[in-house]
C-alpha cells in the first residue's frame, strides 16, 4: 500500500483485504515494520518488532477466522506477557526477563487473530504519566516532539498516532490508556471491571484498578477487540460482564436521547479554562445531536476518592517490588535499578496495615455507591481527558525521575493533572477519551465520557455516533508532524 493508503485502513479494513486475499499476513505487518523504521528515530514508541513473526506469522498461533485475521498488534512492555518474548516493564530491574507462557489475555489477542509483531513503550512499572527517563527511553509525541507522550501506554498511543498500526494494545490503572489516547487523537476505551481479564497473576477483584484494553483509531476497531478479546479465565474470582449483543453492531444504530452531566472542577482539582471552554463547544455538539446536556458536578467525596485511590496504588505497587525482590533474594529496591519515586512508593507502602486497606476499601465501597446514585439520574458524565496542558518533555514533577522527596506530594501533583479519569478505575466502570478538542499547543485534547457499570456498548455507541458526525473518521486526513504519510 502507499502511506496515504496504510494512514486511511483501520484494523477491520485490514483483516478483511487479508481475508479476500488481496494481501497477506506477512506483508501487511512488513509493512507495519517499515512504518516503525520510519517514524521510530523521532519518537521512540516501539521497543522491539518480532522479525519472525513478520516474516512468517505463525499459522498456528493465529486464527486465520478471527475478528482480525492476521492484522499486526504490538503488546505494551507491560500486562500480558507473550511466551518466549521480553518483557521488561520499562526497568532495568526486569532486564532479560521472558515470561515462560502466554497471558491469558494473549491467548485471547491471538482467538482474535491478531499477529502479535513487537512491544511498545511504558514508564518503570507503568507507574507515571509518560515514558521518559533518558537512561532507558523517551517517546515523544508525534504532534510535536518537544511535548510528552503521556503514560502509562506511550509507546501504544505513540505507534498509533504515527501510523505504524491501526490498533495497540494498551492497561489502565487510571487513565494510562485514556489520557495518552487524549492527547494524541485517538479513541481510548477504558472497559468496566470484569470485561477483560488481568489473569494469571491477579484477578479484577483483587487487582481493583487496572484492566487491559486497546488504542485504535477507529470505533469499530475498539468495538471489535471488545467482543473478540473480553472474557474471564478458569479460576476468576467475579462474574464477567456478557453484552446482549456484539458491541460491532451496537454502534451501527445512534443511542438515544441522552442525559449528560458536564463538570470541569472535582474536589480540590480543575480544569484549566481553555480546557473549559474546549468542553463547552463538545456540549453543544452533543445538544446539537439532540442529548440534554447540562453543567453538573456529581455529588461525590472526591477529595476522599483521591486520598483512598493514592493509599491503593503505593501499597499495591509496594507489595508487587516487595514480592520481585524476595524471589531475587534482595532485601531493597536499589538507586541502579529503580526510579526514585518508585522507590519512595516501595518505603511508603511495604508496611502498610490491613486496618489501612480496610478503610480504603471501605471508601472505595462509598465512592461507588455515590456514583451509582448519580447514574440513576444521568447517563454520561463528561469532563476533558486531563485537567492541564501537555507538558513538554523534561517535566519532572509528573515523572518517576522526579527528586521529589514526598510521594504524597508527588501524588497530588498527578491527581492535578490526570483528576477525571481515576474514578472509572476505582469504581469499575468504563470510560472513554474521544478526539474531539484541541489544546492552544496544538495537541489534540480528549474529550472524556464515564458511564455506569456494564455499559460499555453504550459509551461506543454515543462514540460511534460522534465519529459519524465526524464524517465517518476523527480528524480525518488531519495527521501529526511525526507520521508515516511525511517525508
């Protein structure tokens, strides 16, 4: 295909040229390949591309009937580990080390027919808002290089925007894959706690936050890894959430006629007013397509919320690194292996009480209670996709490199920037950043839906009735600096 060609097929286009055999496995993920050795040098999104299996993709990991028949996927360096592939995690503690099987998500990637062609970009861990520490990687975003990618999935956002692939896999914990798909254009869906599985390791239900995902550029794109990739594993300790119908054919009819809560300041937090005013024009889109929409902040501890989700991720992530270093035999993360906030998360969190994560469950009971009594009366909440700018690279203040000796004051520094989309995670209900704003920088700004729990179809469904507004495709023909349609 010429690059104008490859920059306008999403992923379903793709699984069907390959279908009707018009091109193969193989040369579509060549051409992938080329697409990554073409924008790479510029913007560091993928790690490594799997020569084996672009130059032969293995029939017999590859459903040839799937959803998307030999279309090339990229995994996150973090999540669902791929057999026999590295996965480092964006550390140089987890240097070398291959998971010994597929994930049960990656087994689900290939039902789907996915062609698994390389890993992209995190941050240490996952744990901050980009991939940026000069000893290891920066990827850099596409629309102007000099500004963050944004995290935790980077390199998914990045490779995507550029073109390299139509879709990416990508995790969320609280926002990793809405805020980068936000400020690079693109559609990133946040599904509800029980769609997709975070097996073998953890369960959604002791997990609490994080669930995979994708990127994509196109709603049916995301809307097709949903239905191809959700389910739980043998052994899961929940109920997994099943759709009365598959979510491609839901978004082929426009939702009714919804009502929409718009909100742009939660607890101490707020949105900056260009942001404000970005947000005021997408209402009046949605009124323009018949939603009642009105300016109105749920009535939610969010203060608390913000308090209780900071508890979770420290001791979470301290009992993960706790856990890593005693099968090493270490008794302490080292300055050579770890980033210093990571480090500080570790000493903050290794000895927390079970009295603490009681009572931080027992917040985040409430909080989830207080959105669903908000959900009775509204259907959507929307906020931007972040609260302020996109930083430029070298902003320590966001990052794990950070000098900051307070974690805790680190973490209030997060919540200013990223305040919407936590509380998806900490309830369990989906989210969505669609590319419908821009900031006065020029990158794109995400526009950010949240519904109650299980209605997932619904939020693709109002996402697909924006994209046809759209003309058929976000931003269409609109492509970054850094893309493979450039010279």
């Amino acid at each position: 295909m010429s690059w104008n060609e490859w920059a306008n097929v999403d992923a379903t286009d793709l699984a069907a040229l390959i279908k009707k055999g018009d091109i193969t496995a193989s040369e579509v993920a060549q051409q992938a390949r080329l697409a990554s050795a073409k924008t790479n040098p510029a913007i560091n999104a993928v790690i490594e591309v799997f020569d084996d299996a672009v130059n032969n993709p293995d029939k017999k990991t590859i459903n040839a009937g799937g959803h998307f028949s030999g279309v090339p996927i990229m995994m996150k360096d973090l999540g669902p580990g791929v057999k026999g592939r590295l996965q480092e995690q964006g550390s140089r503690f987890f240097k070398g080390y291959k998971p010994s099987g597929d994930a049960f998500l990656t087994t689900k990637i290939r039902q789907a027919g996915f062609n698994i062609i390389g890993r992209t970009t995190t941050p240490e861990f996952g744990v901050c808002s980009s991939a940026e520490n000069p000893e290891i990687y920066v990827t850099r975003n596409p629309w102007n290089t000099d500004y963050t990618s944004f995290g935790s999935s980077a390199g998914a956002a990045t490779s995507v925007a550029a073109g390299v692939l139509p879709i990416a896999h990508g995790t969320d914990g609280g926002g990793s894959i809405r805020i980068p798909a936000g400020a690079q254009g693109l559609v990133g869906l946040k599904c509800s706690r029980g769609v997709f599985s975070v097996s073998q390791s953890i369960s959604d239900i002791t997990g609490y936050v994080s669930t995979q995902g994708c990127i994509s550029r196109s709603v049916r794109d995301t809307a097709g890894f949903v239905d191809a990739c959700r389910g739980g594993a043998p052994g899961e300790f929940m109920p997994y959430w099943k759709s009365d119908e598959p979510y491609t054919q839901t978004i082929q009819k426009d939702p009714r006629r919804l009502k929409i809560a718009v909100s742009s300041e939660w607890g101490d937090y707020k949105a900056d007013p260009h942001f404000v005013s970005e947000l005021e024009k997408t209402a009046e889109h949605l009124r323009a397509l018949g939603h009642q929409v009105e300016w109105v902040t749920p009535d939610i501890d969010f203060n608390a919320s913000y308090k209780a989700q900071t508890l979770c991720y420290i001791s979470n992530f301290a009992q993960f690194i706790q856990n890593q270093l005693e099968a090493k035999g270490l008794t302490a993360p080292t300055e050579d292996l770890f980033e210093p906030i990571n480090i500080l998360l570790w000493e903050k969190g290794k000895d927390i009480l079970y009295r603490e994560r009681w009572l931080m469950q027992d917040t985040f009971n409430q909080i989830s209670r207080q959105l669903g009594a908000f959900y009775e009366a509204w259907d959507i909440i929307l906020t931007p996709s972040i609260a302020k700018a996109t930083p430029l690279i070298g902003e320590k203040k966001y990052l794990t490199i950070s000098h900051n000796q307070d974690v805790m004051d680190w973490f209030r520094g997060i919540w200013g920037i990223f305040a919407f989309t936590p509380l998806a995670n900490q309830t369990g209900t989906p989210g969505i950043s669609l590319p419908l704003a821009w900031q006065q920088s020029g990158i794109p700004l995400g526009m950010h839906f949240q519904t109650r729990q299980a209605n997932d179809g619904l939020l693709l469904q109002l996402a697909a009735q924006l994209e046809r507004a759209a003309g058929g495709r976000f931003n269409k023909n609109i492509f970054p600096k850094v893309h493979v349609t450039r010279d």
